[in-house]
C-alpha cells in the first residue's frame, strides 16, 4: 500500500555549525533551510514513506506562496493582495525539490525523479519519489486580505489569475523531479468557496501537467465530497482519523477512478497511535474502497507537532500499512 504526507514536517532553520557554512554566512550564500529540508526528508524515509515532501520548511503553507508571488506581499504575518496576480519567472519551490531528491538519492537508489509513481496507469506500491506540493489558488485568495487591484466582486477573478501563475510553478516543480504534485484546498470544505470557480481554477493550474496529481481538502467534506470527486486529479486526500464521520460519505459512493489519500494519524494531537489503532482505521477504508483505492497518509501537514511525535506517528503508519499490504 503506497504511503505518502501531506506536506509540512517539523524541522526548524538551522543555523550554521561548520567552517565551511560560517564562511557562506559571512557571505551571505548560506541557506538556513537546507539542512531543514534534509531532516526532513532523512526522517520520512527513515520511517518509511514512500512518496516523501521538502518539509515545507520556509513557512507556513500561505507565507511561502504569499512572499513572493506577483501582487502579493506578505506583512505583518497576513497575506495580501495589493496588484494584479502575475506568473513569475522563477520557481518558488524547485530549489527545495532538488535538495530532497539529491538527499534522498544519498540514502536509497530507489527515489526518481518524475512520474515512476505510475505503472500501466496504476500507482505502484514500491514508488520512491518526492511530492511538491502547491497551496490552491482558491485558499490562497480567500486567506488574504485584498487590498487595491482587486474587489471583493471581483475575486474570482483573482482566483483564476492565481490559477495561472501557480500553473506556471506546477510546471517548474515538475522539472525538478517531483513524482507527484499536491493541490492544498482546504477552503474547499469551509463552505466559504465557490466550487465551480475553484474546479475552472484546479483545471487551469494542472493543465499541460504529466505527473500524478492530488487535492488535499482537510475538515468535514460531507457537503462537497461528490463535487471534488470531479476535479481534474488523481486522488481526493482527505481526513479520515481527526474526523472519522469522513468514512461514511465512501459509502457506496462511486469514485470514479480517483484513489483516496486515506488519512490515518490525527496531526492535531501529540498522542502517536499505536500501529495496531492505524491498521484498525485503514482496514475501516479497505472494508468500504479496497486497498487499491487507497494511499496512505496522515490526515493534515505535520508542522505544529514535536519532531519526535510527527516521527513516530509516520512509522508506526508505515508499520501499520505494511501489515496490510
């Protein structure tokens, strides 16, 4: 049973302890999150994931995306939207997959860049890779403050201009090696989005893509579950151990083709469940989807847990999957 994150691991900036790195500092060409994204991808594959992130290490999933992005600008710890949301011409989050693949390489030949993932059109078990991962254009806008360019009649336009400059980052991700790209939507579930403006925005930011695509949609999806199942995606990632009524709306549901990023860990509580509790919950998805329906993963990012914790909770995850495969 394949088994992936969602995105963000605890794994602080690291100040320089070498000569080697002081002397960068002084030079300032030293990067403080390198070392953090190598801990992080040390620590999934030393528990076992196959289809590992960077650790989301430079900021939290609005921040990274909110610095830099053309008409946005990040102050005061809020984002905001000031001009008119342009594609920009370098690559927010390639840096980062370069690293985790090279770092990951260094431990097992088994990593690939690209889409190895897939074989004859279906997810392979035994697929060692790296994820990017993408906050959605419809989170992004209704997370800021928009200020100027655009009104608040006019979001849905900002969300499709959102649409096609993170298209544009999809794409540079991509050539860095990631395996697999990951939409991040949870306003998805809030009832504060538009769906169908956020499927036109979905469509725009895959579009010329190769690699398998997932959408991580967090909370309660009751109300929206059968509306993401037709966004244009390889699987639908959702919360099934924080908020196990999620269970029910698999229920003689038709996924039509899409697999389910089945979360299986609570990431909003330090306590690690043991492998015997995960395996009861994924045996619950494997009775109602089967197996081959399922990728495994822990229900949101891991950033706002110990280091130790989040570790734990991804082994016994893998332990627990494995027993099942």
């Amino acid at each position: 049973m394949l088994t992936t994150v969602v995105g963000s691991y605890p794994s602080p900036p690291q100040e320089p302890s070498s000569f080697l790195s002081r002397i960068s500092s002084l030079l300032a060409s030293y990067d403080s999150y390198q070392a953090a994204v190598e801990f992080a991808v040390r620590e999934q594959i030393k528990a076992g994931v196959n289809i590992i992130s960077t650790g989301q290490v430079r900021g939290d999933m609005v921040e990274i995306f909110a610095r830099d992005i053309t008409g946005m600008v990040w102050e005061d710890g809020t984002s905001k939207i000031k001009g008119r949301i342009l594609p920009i011409n370098y690559s927010i989050g390639a840096k980062d997959i370069k690293i985790a693949l090279k770092t990951a390489k260094n431990i097992s030949e088994d990593f690939k860049t690209g889409s190895t993932v897939l074989h004859g059109g279906e997810f392979r078990e035994d697929a060692r890779g790296v994820k990017g991962i993408i906050t959605g254009p419809t989170t992004l806008v209704l997370s800021s403050r928009m200020e100027g360019f655009y009104t608040l009649e006019k979001r849905d336009k900002a969300i499709i201009d959102m649409a096609q400059a993170l298209n544009r980052e999809a794409k540079y991700l991509e050539n860095a090696g990631a395996a697999m790209i990951q939409f991040d939507e949870p306003f998805l579930s809030t009832g504060m989005a538009d769906i169908k403006t956020a499927y036109k925005a979905i469509k725009i930011t895959q579009n010329g893509l190769k690699v398998p695509l997932a959408m991580h949609v967090c909370g309660d999806v009751g109300q929206v579950f059968g509306k993401l199942l037709k966004f244009p995606v390889d699987i639908i990632d959702c919360e099934f151990a924080g908020i196990e009524k999620n269970l029910e709306i698999l229920q003689n549901t038709d996924l039509g083709g899409k697999k389910i990023g089945f979360g299986c860990v609570d990431t909003k509580t330090e306590r690690v469940e043991s492998p015997e509790e995960i395996r009861t919950l994924i045996e619950k998805g494997v009775e109602i989807i089967g197996a081959e329906n399922m990728i495994v993963d822990p229900d949101c990012g891991m950033r706002m847990l110990p280091a130790e914790a989040a570790y734990q909770k991804l082994k016994n995850m893998t332990e627990a999957s494995g027993w099942l495969s």
